[in-house]
C-alpha cells in the first residue's frame, strides 16, 4: 500500500514516517523511542488527542534532525528559542556539561 501521491501539508522529505499506535504506547513514550519532542508530535499531528490515542491509530513521526554550527554569542536557550527544541534534549544530545557549555565551530544537533 504505497502512496504515490500526497495531499495533506506534511513534510516532503524521504525522513518523514509514521507510527501506528500499540498498547501503552504515548506521546512520551513516542519522544524517547524516536527522540522528537512532544511539541513536535503535536505540531505535526493536528488534531489527535495525545491523552486519547487509540491502538491502531496511525501518527506522523518527523525523524528529520537540525544541527546548528555554534558562533561566539550563541548560548544554548537562544538555540532552543530559535529551534524550538529544548535545553534538556540539547544537553543530551551532545552530552554538555551541567553548565551547558558550548564553544564556537561546535556542531549542536538542536531538532
């Protein structure tokens, strides 16, 4: 069942996928599994009640991940503020330290 053409105002990009829901599974459970964001999940998933999700149901899941090249200024909540990711996924993502120290040149994945 592939689909040749798509309608909806989703990404067009090869990364996009789905997720069919299964027993227990929630958008929480969902943000580890494919490290997103809740925010992501329902950004890309209008409409679904993330409190009611249905096992069956089928979600977008956006795996497509952002880096941002550090510059001298850039501090890890502006990054967060312009990616709209947040502080804690950043930190784990690169491992930073408590202080979330960043230096220029260094490659951040921030989405």
């Amino acid at each position: 069942m592939k689909k040749k053409k798509k309608e909806e105002s989703k990404p067009s990009n090869s990364s996009s996928k789905t997720h069919k829901i299964a027993k227990g599974d929630t958008f929480y459970s969902l943000v580890k599994k494919y490290n997103t964001t809740v925010a992501n999940l329902r950004k890309i998933n209008p409409g679904v009640d993330e409190k009611k999700l249905q096992v069956g149901q089928v979600i977008n899941i956006s795996t497509t991940a952002k880096y941002h090249t550090v510059k001298s200024g850039d501090t890890v909540s502006e990054l967060v503020a312009k990616y709209g990711s947040t502080i804690k996924q950043i930190r784990d993502w690169k491992k930073l330290d408590s202080k979330f120290t960043i230096y220029p040149n260094q490659k951040l994945r921030v989405k």
